[in-house]
C-alpha cells in the first residue's frame, strides 16, 4: 500500500474501532485508553449498478469526471485489485450484504422480479441486522434484488427503512419493471415504502434515493447509524435528466449515456457527502463505495431498435462484461474512507472482496461477528493499515456453469464466458498469470498442466462445499 499520510500509534488507538483485542494484537495492550476513546462509527455503503472500473476518473477515465467519487478515494483508500462476489446483480448484493458466498444465502443467480421470488434465506445475518442488534438505525434506499417474498425483503432482513425497488431494475420515471415481459409476465410496478406500494410518477429515481438518504442522515445524525445507498444507475434503461446528456455533447452517442448516467450518481453522491460535513459526522462515518459488477454490452441498453451491443460502459482495462468471469465481470472499482483512521490517499493492491465488507464493519463497530455459521469474508483493517498481507489465499466464483478461482498470481476459469451475449470460440479451461497479464490476453493452461489440475481440483471441491455447507 502506498499512502500519503501514516497513522501514529497514538491516533489509531484514539480513532480506530477494530474492536478491542484487535487493537491489542496490534499495538499491545493498552485497552483502557482504546474502550474510553472509543465512539461507534456510522456506516455507509454506495452501491453502484453496472459501472465499470473505466466508468470514473479516479481510476482513470478521462471522459467521465466523477469529482465526488475522486474526492472519496482522496479521503481514503483505493483498491486496485478488489472484486465483486458475482458478475450479476443478485449474487453481489448477497455476498456484500452477508459476508459469504452468494451460493450459501439461497442467492447465486438473477432473481425474479416478481411479487413472490425467494431469494435471501429468512435466518440470514446481513450487515442491517447485525448493527441494528447492537443499536444502530439502519436503512435501504435504492435497489434491493434479493427476493420479493416477505421472509426475503429489506425489513424482514434487518433494515428499519426501505424506500426502493425489490426487482432487478425500473423505469426511472415510472418505477415499472418491464424487462421480463417476454418471459411471459406482465409490466409490474415496483416502488415501496417498507411494505407500502407507492407511487411518484414522474419523479426521477436517483433523486428519490438522494432525497431519502438526506432525510434519514438528518433524523439520525445523534445515534449510530447504517445507510446502504443502492444506486441503480448506470443500469439500463440509459434515463437522465436532459441536463447531464448536455453536459457531455463531445461524446460517442453510447459513451455519452454512461457518461450521463454516471454523472447523475456522482452529483447525488456529493449531496450526501457534503451533509455529512454539515452534520460535523466526517471523522466518526466509515464510508464504502462499490460497484456491483461489471459494465454490460446488453443490446437491450439502447432504445433505438438497433440489435447492437451497448459499448457505452469500460471495464478497461481488463477483459469481459457483466454475465462472465473474465475479470471486466468481476474486478471493481472500490473505495473505502474513514477520515482520521484510513489514510489519506492511500492506493492499495493487496487481494480484497465485497465479502470482506461484513466482517470489516462488525470489527469497526466491535459487535460479533457470526460464529454460528460460515462467514467467508475476512478483516481487512490490518491489510489497510499495513500490518499484514491479504487475508486471502484464494476467491472463487460461480455462475451456471462458470466457475473461476483466483490464488495468488494464478487466476483459472473454467467453462467461462466473456459476457451474457458475445461469447465466441473461448477455451473450456483459461488460465492466466495475472501478474503479468491483467488483461488475460495469453491462455498458459497448455503450458501448466499442474497448475491447472490443482487449481481445477480446488475448484471442484469449492462448489461442492458451497453446495453442502450453510453453516460449519
């Protein structure tokens, strides 16, 4: 990790809540002036949809400045080798929100938007029930995807507030889901207010979730709280404001609905960072941004009846889209801050997951992590502080009938695909050495057969264990 400032020993233990024995482990022990410091941080994550890692400057996109994300990552830490549990929706969410493998919570594909899809296992344990067991005001605003039957909504999962959709995407204006119809169901509208159907016909979406996340910050600033900000946005249908598609005249007509899309997060971003300010709350809010998956190239992007590939998204400069495990699927931008405690600045390479997340803010917050079942994410405050390496000797993933595993340099994907809709003529068995080669431009299966049996057996033994084991 390569940072701008150092924290001293002196502020950590002033600042950090990485839980008690943690700070010992560290620092030695000094507990009684850690437990009389400390104050419970507030939580917030971001969550994008479908915004690649060259869809914001921070990570290098010269046509799509995104000042409020950069100004993110200049307050903390930058991750340049994180990755998403899943190349789709449902199963990141999953992953993010629980600490596991999407294929232990009852979630490892695209969940129906239905009005009764199972989806997250009703005794699953997510970030909102754990911190609102130890006291925290906890609320979703945005984009839920992870079943629409009531075991499976936000406020049966450990959320006080819901204010959103339940399905996989909307309308920004009329709120309807229309993207299954040819499956045979019916347009359905999908806003909700916990377990009240609402309607603001007309009201742009991303506003919505901005207007809600403003209000619960103002009502909550003197009690700890947790906001996940699920922005659905740039997930298609490409719908923004006039006003942002003018703010970028110069661009290729699909770069500039991404470009649109992306800005309309950006803003709203800023609006919730810049009351955080105002509320004096900076220094004690752990902030995480993240986008689910990759940036698509579904067809069903655009609305001029063309048939072609969307190319409005950049995963560059990695290889693939959302629906495949090549890493433009999986690899994301991601950005963790906590002023006074993270570093400033700081860019950090080491091996990371949205599965991390749980076990990260439970340790911040020094509540629990689960013991009574398998929790696959790992702490990485001692990774961010540079006390230690990756947690992580291996990730796997797991779409139909993708699987991928990733130890050390050595990245193997088996029966992959590069995406849901343009797959051709690509090896049943990749394998490549990500070190030197990020962008998986050379396949060394041929050339390592050992690599290839040990990895592929490590793969083999990790779907069947997902498959066999919810708890230990």
């Amino acid at each position: 990790m390569n940072s701008e400032s150092r924290l001293s020993r002196r502020d950590f233990l002033r600042l950090s809540a990485v839980g008690l024995a943690a700070a010992e482990t560290f620092w030695g022990r000094n507990g009684e002036a850690f437990a009389e410091a400390y104050k419970k941080p507030n939580f917030i994550i971001f969550y994008t949809d479908d915004q690649g890692i060259g869809d914001l400057s921070a990570y290098g996109a010269a046509d799509i400045p995104t000042p409020n994300m950069d100004a993110l990552a200049a307050s903390g830490v930058r991750f340049t080798n994180w990755y998403s549990a899943s190349p789709v929706c449902s199963p990141s969410r999953a992953a993010l929100l629980t600490g596991r493998y999407p294929q232990r919570t009852g979630v490892s594909r695209i969940l129906s938007a239905n009005r009764n899809s199972p989806g997250l296992y009703a005794d699953e344990i997510t970030i909102a029930r754990a911190l609102k067991t130890a006291g925290y005001r906890t609320a979703l605003f945005g984009k839920w995807h992870l079943g629409t039957s009531s075991e499976s909504r936000p406020n049966a999962q450990g959320f006080d507030e819901f204010y959103g959709f339940l399905g996989g995407c909307i309308d920004y204006y009329s709120h309807i889901m229309y993207w299954e119809m040819g499956s045979g169901l019916f347009p359905v509208h999908d806003l909700w207010k916990n377990s009240e159907e609402v309607w603001e016909n007309g009201t742009y979406f991303t506003d919505i979730i901005t207007r809600e996340s403003l209000r619960f910050i103002r009502e909550n600033s003197s009690k700890p709280f947790f906001l996940y900000v699920a922005y659905n946005s740039p997930h298609y249908p490409m719908h923004a404001p006039r006003e942002y598609f003018e703010r970028f005249p110069n661009l290729e007509s699909h770069r500039r609905q991404q470009a649109a899309m992306v800005a309309t997060v950006d803003d709203s971003m800023g609006r919730i960072l810049e009351l955080i300010k105002k509320q004096g709350l900076v220094d004690n809010t752990v902030i995480f941004f993240q986008s689910d998956n990759g940036a698509t190239i579904e067809k069903r992007c655009l609305f001029d009846g063309s048939g072609e590939f969307y190319h409005g998204g950049s995963n560059e400069p990695y290889r693939g889209y959302k629906g495949g495990l090549y890493e433009g699927g999986i690899h994301m931008p991601a950005i963790l801050s906590w002023p006074g405690l993270v570093p400033k600045g700081a860019v950090s390479d080491r091996l990371g997951c949205a599965i991390d997340i749980l076990p990260t803010f439970l340790n911040m917050a020094q509540v629990p992590v689960p013991t009574d079942r398998v929790i696959d994410g790992r702490n990485i405050m001692p990774m961010i502080l540079s006390l230690g390496k990756s947690p992580h000797k291996l990730l796997f993933w797991e779409l139909g009938e993708q699987l991928a595993l990733r130890e050390g340099k050595w990245k193997l994907i088996l029966d992959g695909k590069e995406s849901f809709e343009k797959n051709d003529s690509l090896p049943e068995v990749f394998l490549a050495d990500l070190e030197a080669d990020p962008e998986e431009k050379l396949n060394l299966a041929g050339e390592n057969p050992e690599v290839v049996k040990r990895l592929t057996d490590l793969c083999r033994k990790m779907k069947e264990d997902l498959e066999k084991k919810r708890y230990h």
